[in-house]
DNA sequence: CTTCCTGCCGTTTTT
DNA sequence: CGGCAGGAAG
C-alpha cells in the first residue's frame, strides 16, 4: 500500500470512516452504508485514489452500476477528481447491462450468435411468449403471458437453463410444467430470432466465463479491478458475473445498503451483501452510518420504520445535522383532496420557504383586486418553476400520478413525471427501430413482425408468421428472395416482393450512411413518414419524436456504416432512460414512485397514499418477507428528505370505480408520536 | 385486414 | 374507471 506524503485535496473532505474505506488496501472491499452518508461518493474518490494513488492504469477498472444516470454522474465526478475530460477517462463506467454486452458482442460467435444479435425488450419478450402460449393452444386469458415471462426472468437471473427449471419445478404443478415448456421453447426463438433478453446480456456472458477459461483469465487480467455500486441490488447472474471476474485476486469494492433493497421482486437479492464476508472471507468491511443529507427527525424516524424489520444488518443510521421540523402527517378525504392539499402546499412552501426565495403566488381576485381566502382552490402557481426543483412527491403505484397531474394543472403548477411511457417503448420509435434492427440482424423476426406489418401492405400477421417460420426452419435470412415455398400470390407477394426490394437497398446505402441519415432514408422510403404525417396532431407528435431520435443518434453515434448503426441499436435498448430528454424540459414540481426516487434527494420530499393496502400494498400482505420490502421502500422515500417530510392518507379513495376506505398505513404508526405534527382532518 | 364490441382485471420496473 | 385480449362482423 502507498504511504502518502501529503494528502490528496479530494481526500481531505472525507470522513474518517469514508477515507478508511477509499484508501483500504487491495482485496475485496464493503463498504455498507445508510442512506445518505456518501456511499457513491466513496466509490468515486475510491476510483480516484486508485488511479492517482496506486497509480493503476484506468484501462484496468471497471466501475458498475445499476442505472445509466449512476454511471454518467460517476464518470464526471470522477472526471472532475481526476482533472480529466469525462471521454478519455479511460475507465470502462456503465451498468452491468452495458458493459457486459460489450463483452458479449466480442465473443458471441462462440454461442453461435453474430455480434449484431438484437436485443429483446420486455415488449419483445411478451409477444413472444404469447405466440408461444397460443402455440400450445392456450389463450390470453388461460395463460398470463406477464406471469410467465415474471417466471422465466427470475429463473434466469437464478441461472436455472429450462432443462433445469424443468428438473426443479417441471413436475411441481400443471403451471410450473407449462412453464417450463414455454421457457424452452422461448429460449430457442430467442435463439432462431439472434436474440438475447436483457438476462441473456448477463447469463450469456457467465456462460462463456464458465465454458472458456482462458478466455475468463484474458478478462480478469485486463480488469482487475471492479466497482460496485448499489451491490444490494445485484441478482445472483450478476454476483456471479462479478465473482468471476474479479477471480482470485478479488479485487472488489462494492457499495451498498441493504436497507435500500427494494427490487427483490425482480430477482435482486440483498443475500449477496450479507454474505458477503462468507464470499470472500479476506474482505475488509466498512459501515459508513453517519447521514449527511437529512434533518435528526428525519432521521430518526427513518430508524423507527426500520425498527421493526427482522431481515436486516444491525445499523445505527445518525446524523449531526440538527433535529428540523416534524414530520407532517396530515388526513385528507380522498385522493383529489389530497392532490390539491399536496399541490397547495407546495405553492405555498415555495412561497414562503426561507431555503427557496419567490414572489408570493396568490392570484389577486380579478374583480376585487385582494389578494383571495386562503381556502381550497383559490391559488395559482406563479413562478417558473425552477423554485420547484427542491419538491418530489412519491407515490406507491402509478396509476397514482393522475390525481396529482390533474391538481397541477388545475393551479397551473409546472410538473415533471417520471416514469409512465419511456421515450423507446413508444410505438413510432419501436418501429423505426424495427427496420434498423433488421439491417443488422436478417434472421429478427420480432422485429421483421413489427416493420413488415407498419406501414400496411397488404401482408397480414398471418401471412407474416407463415414467412417467419418458413425462414426460420429453412434457416435463411428472412427478407431473402431464396425463400422457398411462402405461397404468397396476388397483392400479398407483391407487398413481400417490394419489401424486399426496399431492405436489398438500404443494405446498399447502409456503410454510406450515418445512423440519421439512414433514419431518415428508412423514414422516407417505407412510407413511415407519410402515414405519420397525415395531418393528425398526434400523427406530427409521433413524427417529432423520431426526429428527437435522429438527435440522439446525431449525438451519440456520429459514425457512418454497420458499427455505428449498431452501436446506436445497442445505446438505444440499454439507456431506456428517459430522464435525459425530460431534462431538456424546463423545471417543475417532480412526480414519481418510490422505486424510481432510489439515489436521490430532495429539499422536501412528499410521500402520499400511506394507507394500509396501498402503502404497504395489499399484494404484499402475504409474505412477511414482501412486506419488509415495502418497509424499506418507506425508509427509502422518508431518508431522500433533507429538510421537510410530508405524509398523507387519503380517507375514501377510488380504486378502480370503488370507493376502499383508507386507514392510515402501519408505517406511520411506526413513527414516535414526538417526531409527528399531525393535521385534523380537513373538512370536506 | 380492420373495426367494433364485450368482458375481464388491476404492484413496483431497470436493463 | 380504463386498457387490452379476443371474438365476431364488415
């Protein structure tokens, strides 16, 4: 280890625990640390110091992460330590996803892949669960295509093949034995299509390590030092994936908080962190429980909700900050007058807060000139919204982001939600990317389903089956004219004959052309554009966002010809972000679930619906190991607060037409009656 | 191939 | 309530 003379600037703003964990020596490393105590932040100078430090070539680190947004802020904060420009930092940063399909398209003629292999979504993965399940003769309602493609993702991030599910759980009931049929048969469409679902990206690339290990051994020399972040999240094909790289040198720093654990129901197993020292038993363990973002009260009540959980490492969360306002717990009717109280509330805060300074934003009444009675809906938001970046409200279910719109609009509140219809899964976007896809990879079905059949021409889904299978079995490019026996005639062959033609030419254009431009061309040609512009608002709506698409690609992948294109295919069905184009977006109020509020903070943070069966979900109220996870999405709304905590419950709220009658949620009573201000309810 | 009607069912969601 | 699967009819 490297005795340092003089203390690096970017070291000396650490704590002690903090510096203990970035300067540890090599070897695994945890560092587990609450909510707010800069556990990310350890990671990044930890990066830093290896560099600077121990004077590691960056080519040999790779740093993970979860979400694309972790990974950009982890490139440029450690850009900005390292006196560098974020592009040639040198280190391989991204999530696990991206970084392992970079991994894949090297290799992937070893598992009989080409290195162009498409990348199904969860959208492609369902239809193609349903045509297998209307294969077997079942329909829609018999069999939940959702349910089984939740089943079959799970089996995968465990690493189970379908021979092995079949083994384990094929005998097990008539549903798990339907299961096991439909994953293999699954398992060979990806196969026929040149696919791979995001589990496969993980799962095919453990394979390889497993099945070649000079190979693995050419990796772990390469990188020999890896990164985690949010480890608690990692399900057990990315534990093992990092375990095999890392190899026997173990050269691990991983960061995480299993009180945070909230996507277990996604196969994320928060086991890989407790067990960590049986992994590696020379790991050198750091807890970082000091919190530096929230008020003591906040705080505190953080700990009480978590109290009660059984399945959970022993922490003590505390901070020096100062104890701030309680928490402001506050009955309301039902779920409008809780948006509206929510959304008047916030005017008012942005108003008055002493943090966030803004003009008053009462309307003065139009005939009498006074400012009106502060009474329900009698403001008006006034600002421009920047005030209102300190503001999240967090809801448990999407569905209840309505309520919360309509009130916005109402007061003429500026508002940003998260979540709902990402930019990639709409339907115009799909398509375009349909075409490109097929460029790449002649043998994509999936995506030959979806451009063939957009715009129309005269080819049914029928027809386009037939011509699928048939070039599957015959194991021939789909769009080729040496397809035999597809008795198409009549305006059917001729659709499939100008299909054809049309792909034989942007193949031909294909090394010419940059990404935008063959978007464009693609646009043109198929007759897209002129369907989309038929003079319908929404048809122009749907055409912009393909222009927005053509931005992307014009930034991001500049290049011309068959890499750039698939590298543009590949950023597209990784980064399903959206928040980077609602950035663009002036300020407002942001909206969201708990689950996509993880990682950050806020001024004032506002939790709604806390009523039992909503939050914690009634869904939940089964498995005591279900509802722990709900306990700890409430710890992890409650500590994104620095200063203010608001939680409400509606009374009578509307559920699907009915009225369910709403009791406060367990978690408040969790909450020490001195940390709590509660409102009375407000009379309706 | 499209459109219209009926009836069912309802977490969280990243990559 | 509202979205969607699926069947029937155009």
């Amino acid at each position: 280890m490297v005795m340092l003379m003089t203390q690096p600037s970017y070291l000396k703003d650490l704590n002690e625990q903090q510096l203990a964990a970035v300067t540890a020596p090599s070897g695994p490393v945890l560092v587990l640390a609450g909510a707010g105590s800069g556990k990310t932040r350890t990671l990044i100078h930890r990066l830093a110091y290896l560099v600077e430090e121990v004077k590691l070539s960056p080519a040999h680190i790779i740093a993970l992460t979860f979400t694309n947004k972790a990974a950009q802020e982890i490139k440029s904060r450690a850009a900005a330590l390292l006196n560098r420009s974020s592009a040639n930092l040198g280190c391989l940063i991204g999530t696990f996803h991206s970084v392992s399909t970079r991994f894949l398209r090297r290799s992937a003629s070893q598992l009989g892949f080409p290195p162009g292999f498409s990348i199904y979504d969860q959208a492609d993965q369902l239809s193609l669960i349903r045509t297998i399940i209307k294969d077997l003769g079942y329909n829609q309602r018999e069999v939940s295509a959702g349910a089984v493609a939740g089943l079959i993702s799970r089996s995968k991030a465990d690493l189970l093949s379908p021979t092995d599910y079949k083994e384990r759980l094929g005998s097990h009931n008539k549903f798990t034995s339907l299961v096991a049929e439909i994953y293999g048969r699954y398992q060979t469409a990806l196969f026929k299509n040149q696919a791979m679902d995001f589990d496969d990206l993980i799962n095919q690339q453990v394979k390889l390590w497993q099945e070649n290990s000079q190979l693995l051994r050419q990796y772990q020399e390469r990188f020999s030092y890896i990164l985690v972040d949010e480890y608690q999240d990692t399900n057990h094909a990315q534990y093992l994936w990092t375990k095999l790289l890392v190899g026997p040198a173990a050269n691990l720093y991983a960061v995480g908080d299993d009180w945070q654990s909230i996507y277990s129901w996604r196969g994320a197993d928060f086991g890989n962190i407790l067990r960590f020292n049986q992994d590696y038993p020379q790991a050198k363990i750091y807890k970082l429980e000091r919190n530096y973002r929230s008020t003591a009260n906040i705080i505190a009540a953080g700990n009480a909700v978590m109290a009660p959980a059984e399945f959970k490492t022993d922490k003590k969360l505390w901070t020096a900050n100062a104890a701030g306002r309680p928490l402001k717990v506050v009955e309301l009717y039902d779920e409008i007058s809780e948006a509206n109280w929510v959304v008047e509330e916030i005017i008012n805060l942005s108003a008055t807060s002493d943090l966030i300074k803004g003009e008053p934003m009462y309307l003065p009444d139009q005939e009498t000139g006074l400012l009106p009675d502060v009474g329900q809906g009698s403001w008006l938001y006034q600002g421009d919204g920047r005030e209102l970046a300190g503001f999240v409200v967090l809801y448990r279910t999407n569905a209840q982001s309505r309520a919360l719109e309509e009130a916005c609009l109402k007061k003429g509140l500026p508002y940003r939600l998260v979540g709902g219809t990402r930019f990639y899964e709409r339907q115009e976007i799909k398509d375009i990317l349909a075409y490109l896809r097929l460029l790449i990879n002649d043998r994509d079905g999936a995506s030959l389903r979806r451009a063939a059949l957009t715009p129309r021409r005269g080819l049914g889904e029928t027809s386009l089956d037939k011509i699928i299978s048939l070039a599957q079995t015959q194991d021939v490019a789909l769009l080729s004219s040496s397809l035999s026996n597809h008795g198409l005639s009549g305006s059917k062959l001729a659709g499939w004959q100008s299909l054809i033609k049309l792909y034989n030419k942007w193949l031909q254009l294909l090394p010419k052309l940059t990404v935008a431009e063959l978007i464009d061309e693609v646009l043109q040609s198929s007759g897209l554009k002129k369907e989309l512009l038929d003079g319908s608002a929404e048809g122009k709506a749907r055409y912009e966002n393909i222009e927005e698409l053509k931005t992307v690609a014009v930034e991001r992948t500049p290049g011309q010809g068959r890499e750039a294109l698939i590298e543009f295919l590949t950023d597209v069905s990784l980064w399903q972000d959206q928040d980077e184009l609602a950035s663009k977006q002036p300020g407002g109020l942001t909206l969201m679930t708990l689950h996509s509020a993880k990682g950050l903070e806020f001024d004032t943070v506002f939790l709604v619906g806390m009523e039992e069966g909503l939050f914690p979900h009634s869904s939940s109220f089964s498995e005591p190991k279900e509802l722990e996870e709900e306990r700890r999405l409430c710890y992890v709304g409650l500590t994104r607060a620095r200063r203010l905590v608001y939680c409400t419950y509606a009374t009578n709220r509307r559920l699907f037409g009915s009225v369910m009658l709403g009791l406060p949620s367990r978690f408040l009573g969790d909450l020490p009656r001195d940390l709590i201000d509660f409102q009375a309810p407000t009379p309706f």
